[in-house]
C-alpha cells in the first residue's frame, strides 16, 4: 500500500455569478407563481412612480386616467411571460443543484465522495489551524476484500461496501464525514477531536463491522473486518491535507501488515513493521 498524497481538484468554472445564484434560489424558495406576482406587482408600481414623475415634471397635479393605465397596463405584459422565465429559472436552479449532489455523492453507498471529502477536508482543516483546535483523520480499508469478490462475486462485494458503509455512519456523530475514498477504502474526517477520541471512535467502528458485518452468499457467511489508521493534527504545529493523508496512510499499511482487524495510530511504529512485503486486500 504506497503512500498516497492528497489530490489537487481545480474547482470548477462557476456557471453563474453569486447574485444570479441566490436570485434562482430564491425564485425555488418562493414558487413560480410567487414570484411571479411579485414581479408583476413590483413592475407595475414602478410603471406608476414613473408615470407619476412624468406627469409632475410635465406641469400635471392629477393623474386621472393615467393611474390606472400606468398600474394596469404592465400585468398581462409580465405575468406570462414572467412565469414562463421564472418556471425556466426554477427548473435550472433544481437540475443544478441535482447535478452537484450527484457529482459530490458515491452512487453506490450513498456516502460523500472523495471530491466533496477533500474540499471540506481543507475547509476544515484551515478552520482548525486558524482557531488552534484538534482535527482527526481516519482512513478504514475492507480486510480481503479481493477475496469476497474472487469467491462470492462482485454484487456480494458491493454489498459489503454497503454494510460496512452503514456500520460506520451508525457509530459516527453528526458532525463528522464520511466518505467513499475509493474502492474498497473509506475516509473519515473528524472535526474537533484530539488523537485519543479519534483512536476510541475508530475502536467502535472497528468492533460495529467486525460483530455485526456479516451477509450470507449462497448460505455461506461471508465475516467483514476492517483495518483503521489513525492520524491527528498538534495543535500549535501547522501541517498540510497532504502529510495527514500520508501519516494516516502510513498507520493503516501497519495496521494491514500487522494482521488485519485493527486500528494503528500514525505515530504508532513497531519494530518488527519497519520493513515488509506489500500486502493485497
């Protein structure tokens, strides 16, 4: 298991600028109709203040007819088409926001993916370092998984993913994040925590798929284990996304090679894992 570095993403050209963002949102927010009889309305009082400037400037002191024609005109001329644009406005707004979840989501487990993870890795990361608080870092890696798909085939493997996926999210708090890393790996990011918590918490995710993960191919159980590395920032000392990722790899790769089915913290060396053959699953 090399060490991995974390990746850089470029984040994507905005397709529309920040005001023109929360202007579709808000047309979401209140409906078509809504919307639209608010901008009729607001068009047609604007038709009127102008209408009312004119005829002021002009000498008039009454409006007369004028009043209404100013007021009324406008609503026929807004309320198609102005539904017309804002049903369009409205359906955008949904498909963009459809389209980044479903770019940020793991189709298979549901879980965050490693794009999303990354960007609030950093995120949070900086929020850390900023305000000196503790941040944990968790990488889990399925024990043998290339078995259970070489003897039970790839739909049991996915829904292995599935249930460790599940297992995990049952144990985690509402303010940690859980992701897909890739294959048959899951990253956590735990906001707050200092080593000793995060060495805990990765304990009873461990235990949670160890006594529970286990699903049945063709009337044979098939036991889910999982191996934990465990990293965390010193408060005080800066450090990058890149040299948590790597410690934490560093801790997962002993915690395979010493016999699976456990949890190794970054700055936890054995001796005798100093040096070894890499290891598959």
């Amino acid at each position: 298991m090399p060490s991995r570095s974390a990746p850089r993403h470029q984040s994507d050209a905005p397709v529309l600028t920040p005001l023109l963002q929360r202007c579709s949102r808000a047309v979401v927010r209140l409906g078509v109709w809504r919307t639209t009889l608010l901008f009729s309305a607001s068009i047609s009082l604007l038709s009127l203040a102008f209408t009312w400037a004119y005829l002021r400037l002009s000498g008039y002191t009454e409006m007369g007819e004028a009043f209404y024609i100013s007021l009324l005109v406008p609503l026929p001329m807004t309320l198609l088409p102005g539904s017309l644009i804002f049903a369009l406005v409205s359906a955008l707004e949904q498909a963009r926001h459809t389209a980044h979840t479903l770019a940020m989501t793991d189709s298979l487990t549901n879980l965050r993916n490693r794009r999303y993870f990354m960007h609030t890795a950093q995120r949070e990361l900086d929020l850390a370092q900023r305000h000196q608080l503790p941040l944990a870092l968790l990488i889990l890696d399925i024990d043998h998984f290339k078995r259970v798909n070489d003897l039970h085939g790839h739909d049991m493997g996915d829904q292995v993913l599935v249930e460790v996926a599940r297992r995990c999210e049952k144990v985690l708090r509402t303010t940690d994040v859980l992701a897909r890393w890739g294959g048959e790996e899951f990253v956590v990011l735990l906001p707050n925590t200092p080593l000793e918590q995060a060495h805990q918490l990765a304990e009873r995710m461990r235990e949670s798929v160890a006594y529970s993960a286990q699903l049945y191919a063709s009337d044979d159980a098939v036991r889910v284990t999982i191996s934990i590395g465990v990293a965390a920032t010193t408060t005080g000392q800066p450090t990058t996304l890149d040299l948590l990722v790597q410690a934490v790899d560093r801790a997962l790769f002993d915690a395979k090679r010493a016999g699976r089915n456990q949890v190794w913290l970054a700055p936890q060396r054995h001796p005798k894992l100093a040096a070894g053959p890499a290891l598959v699953g």
